[in-house]
C-alpha cells in the first residue's frame, strides 16, 4: 500500500508540471423548428435535409446538423356534444 500512494504522488507532481490547456471555440448555432402540412393539414414526416434551404441576406447558407423530429401525436379532441347530451366510455 504505501508503493501505491508514492506513485501515485509521483504522477500527480509530473502532471501539476505540465501547461494547462486551453480550447477557445466559436460556434454560432441558430435552431429552426419547423412544421411542414401538406394542403390537407396534414403533416408531413418524411422530409429529409435536402428538402430544406437556409437563406440569409439572399445568401445560402450550410445546414450542418438536421434531425428530423420524432413524429408527434395527434391530439384526441372529445366530440362537441349538444347541451343535456352525455356520453360515457
């Protein structure tokens, strides 16, 4: 045990000895949500990366990162009923 901790306090001394790293990033990330109906209302699913342009001051830009979104549920809405009317299961 006490072989151990001496190495362990040599390699801790070695690296207390070397420069810290330093990273410096730049990284401009803009997010679209996007929800694409087709003339029924209905949306649709598979579109794909291609299928989309990014433009800013009319200029193109790159798409680098798309993941298209999980499909989501349709809400279920209970049918309008007339007052004094009820309806059960």
């Amino acid at each position: 045990m006490l072989h151990t901790w001496a190495i362990s306090l040599l390699l801790a001394a070695d690296l207390s000895q070397e420069a810290p790293v330093r990273i410096r990033a730049a990284v401009h990330l803009v997010e679209f949500d996007v929800i694409v109906k087709d003339k029924q209302g209905n949306p649709v699913l598979d579109l794909k990366q291609e299928d989309f342009v990014i433009r800013e001051e009319g200029r193109t830009r790159q798409i680098d990162l798309f993941r298209p979104a999980v499909p989501f549920q349709t809400a279920i809405v209970p049918p309008v009923l007339h007052p004094g009317t009820f309806q059960t299961g």
